[in-house]
C-alpha cells in the first residue's frame, strides 16, 4: 500500500532574497504510513512546527513537494483545500482559538466549514466529544467557562470533527497535569485505533514519544537527522544530547547501571526495565 503521506526534498525559505532570509527546512524527506505514530522531535528552531505547516498546506515550499495520497497537494487548488480537511493540524495551546458562544459550535465550527448538513455535522461533533471525553451536558456551555485542560479537549475534538486521515500535534500535552497529561494521549490514541488514523506528534517528552510512538524523526537545524524507530534513536544517546535533545528517564538509569558493570541493554520504556530488572533478579538467583 503506497504511503499516506509522502515529503520529497521540501526546502523552506522565510524571507528569501532579503537581510533576514532563513533556511526552516534543508532538503527534508520521509514518507508516512496509513495508521503509524509518529514522534517529531528537535530543539527549538529546528524546523518542526515548519514542517508540520507544510504537511497539511498552510504553508507552500520553496522548492519540493508535499504528497498526499500520492498527489502533490499544491498541484491543484481542489487538493490543496482538501489536504486542510484530511490533514487536521492541533497547534499548541489551541484552547485559545476557542471562540463560539457553545462548546457545539465550536466543535462544529470544522464540519460546517466542509460543507456537511446538519445531520452529519451533529453525529461528528457529538462523536468527536466523546473521543475526547466532552459529556454531552459540556457541549452546551461555553467554553470559556471549562477548565484549561477540558478547553484543551475541545480544541482537540474540534479538528477531530473533520475526521483527518492525519492528525498532527504540537505539544498536545503542553501546560497539563500528569492526569490531564495522560488522558489527553489516552484521547489520541483511542482516536487512532477507532479510525486508523495517522498521528504526528511533536513532543518535548521523550518519555511519551518512547511509550507511544512507532517511529521518530529528529530534526536538527532545518535538516532530518534521524528517522527511526525509538529504540535506535535513543541508542544514539550522545548525539541526541549533542543536539539539546534529552532522553528518556528510564534510558538514563540503566545507562548509568551499564557504567556500574551491570549486564543491561539500553532501554526507552518502563515496560522494557521491568522486564531487564526482573531477568536481572532471575540471574542472581541463579548464581
């Protein structure tokens, strides 16, 4: 099956032939699967919230192509609206885009825009709160009287209305408690699951990235300097901190429990040390 999602060569420049021209993206390429989490990770200034502008049209590349479903979106202006709708973009702290007088309208505010009638935009709003975990009573408030974290939730529920095929994130978890934290990618991945959707996630959290995703790219001053699955990204350990990227906490310890002569493989996931410890107390054991 052909990717869902492919970058070919995408370069970026802002303010071409000017003082202030700048290089976001350098010859970036990768392609993207139907159904696959993906983590974006980078420092600040390393191209991710460019590329993820590009991916669903928002932005036009200044040399490259962005494919979606194997035509180039920018190839036409029909694809170029549709890529908007099948490629849905969450930016970080999207509750402040919030903006109708309803938590319904706002969720609605999407479908409505694709043309849909009333009776399919009312099975997508109400179908989307419930993804995220709105009651039904909440829909009709306004959604400056919700919590930080719920206004997040209907923010998120918003743009899954739309029902993308690709669904991208930008610190969906920013600014949360470790409970809001959790039930938010809880909402993400239910949503995946339900409707094989992409998801593309930029994270600050290694922690997250490593339990969640299948794959990483890393990007490094406007360039893709890893695409791989988690487990070889954070074997890289030294060139990720060479970046100002961290690592994952649990990496860290049992890469301080090599250094103290301890037989481990470096790990990423809390399931992965209790697995290592556990055949570390059978060992002994049996010594």
């Amino acid at each position: 099956m052909a990717p869902i999602l492919e970058i070919k060569d995408l370069t970026h420049v802002y303010s071409a032939g000017t003082p202030f021209e700048h290089t976001a993206l350098n010859h970036v390429s990768f392609s993207v699967e139907r159904g696959e989490f993906i983590g974006i990770i980078g420092h600040t200034g390393s191209g991710k919230s460019t590329l993820m502008q590009h991916m669903n049209g928002l932005l036009k590349p200044t040399s490259g192509s962005v494919v979606l479903d194997g035509k180039d979106i920018w190839s036409d202006k029909i694809l170029t609206r549709q890529a908007r709708f099948r490629v849905g973009l969450v930016f970080q702290y999207p509750e402040y885009q919030l903006f109708e007088e309803t938590v319904y309208k706002d969720i609605a505010f999407g479908p409505k825009n694709m043309g849909l009638d009333a009776k399919e935009i009312d099975r997508r709003v109400r179908e989307s709160a419930d993804f995220v975990g709105v009651t039904p009573e909440q829909l009709e408030v306004s959604p400056f009287d919700l919590s930080g974290g719920q206004k997040r939730r209907v923010a998120i529920a918003g743009v899954i209305a739309m029902e993308p095929e690709v669904l991208i994130l930008d610190e969906p978890t920013a600014g949360l408690d470790p409970i809001g934290r959790a039930e938010i990618l809880e909402n993400i991945e239910r949503y995946r699951k339900a409707k094989n959707a992409t998801i593309m996630m930029v994270s600050h959290s290694m922690n997250d990235v490593a339990r969640l995703t299948d794959r990483l790219l890393v990007m490094n001053h406007a360039e893709l300097a890893m695409d791989a699955v988690p487990g070889e990204v954070f074997r890289r350990t030294d060139e990720l901190l060479e970046m100002g990227l961290d690592i994952p906490d649990v990496t860290r310890v049992f890469l301080r429990l090599r250094e103290l002569g301890l037989p481990v493989e470096p790990i990423y996931t809390m399931e992965q040390a209790i697995s290592a410890l556990r055949q570390l107390k059978e060992g002994a054991a049996h010594a």
